[in-house]
C-alpha cells in the first residue's frame, strides 16, 4: 500500500528510529567531550602553518572527531560486562539496554571509516598512520585489565592529537609536536588518575587496574599534581622553540591557575567534586591554551 514500508511502518520510520540510536550512541561516547582534545589538534596546526588551508582544517576536524568516537565506541563495547556490574556506569546505553552492542558496533564503524577517509584526503602520512593510531586507540580498555601504567596509554593515545594536527597540514612530524603530544599525554593521565579515584573500591573488588586501586588515592592524587607540572614545563619548552609571543605566557599563567584549582577540587577523603575538577576544569584548561597558541602566534 502507498505510503507503508514493506514492513508495516509508516514512511520514514526507519530514518527517525536511526537518528534516535544516533542521539543515543553521541550520548553514550559522550560526544561533546570531543573539546578536550580538539583545540590541542589546533595547536598542531597553527604552530606547523601559520596559515592553514581550509580544507586541511576541515579533514583535522572530521578525523578527530572520528578516531575519538571509535576510541569511545570501543570502550563502551570491550567494558559493558564491567560497566554493568559498576553502580556509577549501569546506567550507560548498553548496560542499561537502551543500545545493543551490535548497534554500537555498527556506529564505531561508520565511525573509523569517516576517520580513515579524513585521513586519506590529508596526506599519505596521515593515511599511513590512521591504522596504527586506531589500534592505540581501541587497545586501552584491554590494559586495564593488566596494568596500572593504563593512565599512561590513555595520555598518549590522547596526546596523539597535536601531532595529527601536526601531520595533518606537513605530511611530517618535528620536535614541537612531540613536545605538545608530551604535555597532553601527561595532562590527560593526570586528570585519568583523578577521574579513576571514584571507581577505586570497584576496581580492588574487580581485578581492574589503576594507581588509586593498585596503591592508594593519596599516591594517585599527588601523581597527578607531579604529571602536571612535568605538562606546564613541556608548554613552557613549545614557548620556547616555537618563538611565541607575551600573550601565550600570559595563557599558560592562567592555565597553571586553573590546574592548580583543579587539585584543589579534590582530596583523598572528599571526591564530592569530581564532576567540576574532570569536566570543567579540563574543558578550560583546553580552551585557554588554545587562545593562548592562537595569540602567541597572531598577535
């Protein structure tokens, strides 16, 4: 009959239903968190090029986008038995039974594949490292399982961001983007090791590894003071190498302000913060060195 779908639904039920799984998995990866590693990607760019082409911006966009969202596709896949089992993640789409992981799967999918075709329109360089960083990528929820130095894994993988906006508009790599991917890798463990204090019981009763489980909250917490001041001092160098202006040291001022409100949020007997220290501070921490770069070098 005109206007019924073969399968008894009314005309463009499938399109509503797709982009209602849709919300539902941005929801689940927690897409707006893209930001923390998007504006160290600009960093990349603008301190490689001074003048970078549209296009080339565009395609840096589109492939972090993509290689974050199958990043966090897979942990939501490889740990939903884990997140099941954990009070604070049960909720999460799969645990919850609001997506199954074979949706999940089909997204993370469409997902690597607009990655890997943002990649190929970049360089040969950056398309033949699109594969290796995915496996870095969807490779941490596995060392977990293993071993505390996951913080570490989860910095780098994190910390490839600037030196992809690097190789996105140079078809090379240099000294400042090993210098940025450093001060990200070490800024995004410091604030893993806060973020994993909250799940230290669980982990002790799981098997899962990390410092705050495998040693104690207070060592967790101070290790993560110690991996930002080795950021700051890595920030510091990028200043140094790449000429910047006054207005970039005035940045990082603010940004060792705000890293140091963010300690300030949390202590081994009071976590009732964590919300603000993880997801505030770091979204303006990422922000601020981004304008700080960006005026550093334009003005």
């Amino acid at each position: 009959m005109e206007g019924i779908r073969s399968d008894g639904g009314p005309p463009g039920a499938l399109p509503a239903r797709l982009l209602g799984r849709a919300r539902v998995f941005l929801d689940a990866i927690k897409f707006e968190h893209t930001l923390f590693a998007l504006p160290f990607a600009y960093m990349g760019v603008v301190l490689a090029d001074r003048s970078p082409a549209a296009t080339d911006i565009l395609w840096i966009t589109v492939a972090m986008a993509g290689a974050r969202t199958v990043a966090m596709g897979a942990n939501r896949i490889i740990d939903r038995y884990q997140d099941a089992a954990n009070p604070r993640t049960a909720t999460r789409p799969i645990p919850a039974g609001r997506m199954s992981a074979r949706e999940m799967t089909l997204f993370t999918a469409i997902a690597a594949a607009v990655f890997f075709g943002a990649a190929a329109q970049l360089n040969s360089l950056a398309l033949a490292l699109a594969l290796p960083v995915l496996a870095v990528l969807v490779s941490y929820p596995y060392l977990k399982r293993y071993s505390w130095l996951c913080h570490f894994y989860l910095g780098f993988a994190d910390g490839i961001a600037p030196a992809g906006g690097w190789v996105g508009v140079t078809g090379s790599l240099d000294w400042p983007p090993v210098l940025l991917l450093v001060a990200v890798a070490v800024w995004v463990a410091g604030f893993d090791l806060i973020y994993a204090c909250q799940d230290v019981d669980f982990d002790r009763r799981t098997g899962v590894h990390s410092v705050p489980a495998d040693f104690s909250i207070a060592t967790a917490l101070n290790l993560s003071s110690l991996l930002h001041v080795v950021m700051m001092a890595c920030l510091v160098a990028v200043g140094f190498v790449e000429s910047l202006g006054p207005l970039y040291w005035a940045g990082l001022v603010v940004v060792a302000g705000l890293a140091a409100y963010e300690h300030g949020l949390v202590r081994p007997d009071d976590l009732s913060r964590m919300n603000a220290a993880f997801f505030n501070m770091n979204s303006y921490i990422a922000i601020t060195m981004l304008l700080a770069t960006l005026a550093g070098v334009y003005v």
